[in-house]
C-alpha cells in the first residue's frame, strides 16, 4: 500500500469504543505463534477493552495517540511516563526520565503506508516534548518485523522482560532510544 494522509492527535475519551475496536484487531498479530486464542481474549478483555481505554484515556500519566486515515482511526500508541516499575526493566533503562512506550499497533491493511512512521514521530515529538531523556518499550522476542522497525527508528536492546498474555508467559526485548 502506498503512503495515505494520516493525521495523528491526542485521543479523547469519546475514542476509547474505536481504539479498543483496533486493538482487538491488532494485538494478536503481535503475539508469538504459540498463544493460544483463549489467553488473547483474556487479554483483550482484561486490557484492551473500551471500559480500560476510557481508564486509560483519563490516566494523567498515560497519553493516547490516534492516527487516523480516511476518517477512520488506523492505529494508535499508548505513552506511559515514569521511571519503569519493573526491576529488571528499571536496571536495563538506564535513562532518566523516561516514557514507555506501552503500545503501539497499526491496522494489517494499512502496514507500509506510513501509518507506523506517523506514529512514531508522533510519538518521539510527545516524549521529548514531555522533557524525556529517552523512551522505551518490549516487544516480543518472537516479533522480528516490530524489531526491525524499531531498531531502524534508533531503538537499541538493553535487556529483556516477561510479559502475561491470559494465562501464558512471554518473554520480551526490552529496547530503548536517547531524544
């Protein structure tokens, strides 16, 4: 697909149905090979649902991105500010302060538009605007596309993480970019 027009703004509370719409679609693609349905569901119920939206949405400490394409919300990234709670993840960041970059998904049919690349600059502007000295963020050890696309905008492996999805453990890249 080629690039489309995207506009990428702070979501409102009025977002949180749609954005749990795209998250729904978008999170199992980022899962390894081996969770199950039932463990995403629980996750997508438990985490990305609208009611956890609306939460986040409101969270002073969390900021919503939405990137929107042909009216319709695309993808979105959630920035989470503060040091990490995470030991292990607190000791291989070693930037302060810092965002985490909490989530970040792109609809399949709109993977290689631009959309992602909106989003990350979205996303890195907000960061620097909010004073950081770097950002961070796990992904999936088993997620080699979203490694790729990391690493090209700058991002580095420091460390590793767990990760629950339902009832399952996963294991993450802790990776991090200096602003």
């Amino acid at each position: 697909m080629s690039n489309i027009p995207v506009t990428v703004d702070r979501a409102g509370l009025w977002d949180a149905e749609a954005l749990s719409d795209v998250a729904a679609a978008t999170f199992p693609l980022a899962c390894p090979p081996g969770a199950t349905a039932d463990d995403i569901e629980i996750f997508i119920s438990d985490v990305l649902s609208g009611e956890r939206f609306g939460e986040y949405l409101t969270d002073p400490t969390r900021t919503v991105l939405k990137a929107v394409a042909n009216g319709d919300i695309v993808g979105y990234a959630m920035l989470h500010a503060g040091d990490p709670a995470d030991l292990q993840v607190a000791t291989a960041v070693n930037l302060r302060p810092v965002v985490e970059i909490s989530k970040m998904y792109v609809l399949p049919g709109h993977h290689g538009s631009g959309v992602s690349k909106a989003l990350m600059r979205a996303v890195l502007q907000r960061a620097r605007e909010e004073g950081a000295a770097g950002v961070w963020l796990g992904v999936n050890q088993e997620n080699t596309r979203a490694q790729r696309f990391y690493a090209k905008h700058g991002f580095t492996r420091v460390g590793t993480k767990t990760f629950h999805v339902g009832n399952q453990l996963h294991h993450d890249f802790v990776m991090q970019m200096a602003l």
